[in-house]
C-alpha cells in the first residue's frame, strides 16, 4: 500500500515540474526570436544561442550582417515551431521518470532501515 502512496507523492511532485505546450507555443510566438521558448523548455545552451544571435543581429544591423543573422534566426525558429510539441513531451518524461525514480528510491531507503531497526 506504501509503495502505491509513494507513486502518487511521485506523481504529485512531477506535476508541478510540468511544462505546457500551448505555454511554450506561446513563447515561441510571442518571444521565440530571443529564445525564451527554450529556457522554459530547459534547452538552456540553445536559448543562449538565441539570445546571442538576438544580440549580434541588432548591433551588426546596419553592416549587413545582421540581415544573414536574422535569416537563420528566422529558420530556427520555423524549425521550432515544428519539434517543439515533442521536446515538451521529452522534457515532461525526463522529469516524470526522475520524480517517480525518487520516490522509488525513497521507497527502498525507508524499507531498508525498517529492515534494521
């Protein structure tokens, strides 16, 4: 009956660790071009690249060079629109699967010093 209470507690914790697509859809939108979508979704290297190429973009605008640099921008962020259902969906399971671990390693350890006592 414990190990059942224990899934849920598990279960319980993993929902609050949970993303949203419709959330990060909206990121995406509204403020994808500095990768805000990515920090939400913890993809943290690929939203400093955002943010980066962001930067770079506006201060070398008026070089030329800030066109090119919106471009890839621009197809990164068609890209994203298309995976990001699914890197929600691996970011969900990745935290369910360490919620659950825990809780299942909480588990053992209070079986093992019920055992010693």
């Amino acid at each position: 009956m414990s190990e059942i209470m224990n899934q849920r507690i598990g279960l319980e914790k993993a929902k609050l660790g949970y993303k949203k697509v419709g959330i990060a859809y909206l990121l995406w939108f509204f403020l994808g071009s500095l990768g805000i979508h990515r920090f939400y979704i913890k993809s943290y290297i690929m939203g400093s690249v955002y943010l980066i190429l962001f930067i770079i973009s506006i201060l070398t605008f008026f070089f030329g060079l800030g066109e090119i640099i919106a471009i890839v921008i621009f197809i990164i962020w068609i890209y994203d629109a298309i995976t990001l259902n699914s890197k929600v969906a691996k970011v969900n399971l990745k935290h369910l699967n360490t919620c659950l671990d825990k809780s299942v390693d909480n588990q053992l350890d209070k079986e093992i010093f019920k055992d010693k006592s």
